[in-house]
C-alpha cells in the first residue's frame, strides 16, 4: 500500500516538473519587451499623460524619438531644449 501511495506521490512530482519545463520552453521563443504595436501606451515627457503610440504626435530630438500627446507638448519640449 505504502508503496502505491509513494509511486502515485513520484508521478505528481514528475508530472509538476514536466509542466513546468513545458511552460518555460514555450516562453523561451518569446521576445521579453512588450511589442511595439500602434497600442502600445507611451508616457508624453513634458505633461506625464500616456497616449497610443498611434495617435502620438513623434518628434526627432537629438537622434531620439520622442513622442507627445499634443503639438503644444512638443512645442514646451522644444522650448525646454532651447533654454
């Protein structure tokens, strides 16, 4: 009987690890950013507000693209820059 309940414990314990195993190498293939979709959310960095990165108005600053909720963001941004 002992022996049953010890084999039946081994096979829970196997079965656990191969899922687990299974689960990770699925996730192996993933990239690990978030993608970078029209939805993903972007943070204006003159006001703070989170827009999609679809309706973002991107302005090239420096090499770097920044993106802002509004014309009138990019505009404080580009005065910030210039003071």
């Amino acid at each position: 009987m002992y022996r049953l309940f010890l084999i039946l414990g081994l096979l829970i314990v196997l079965f656990v690890l191969l899922k687990s195993v299974y689960r990770n190498s699925k996730l192996a293939g993933r990239p690990s950013g978030p993608p970078l979709d029209g939805d993903q959310m972007v943070q204006d960095p003159v006001c703070g507000v989170f827009v999609p990165r679809k309706t973002a108005i991107v302005q090239q600053v420096g090499g770097i693209s920044n993106c802002f909720c509004s014309q009138e963001c990019a505009e404080k941004f580009q005065e910030q820059r210039t003071s």
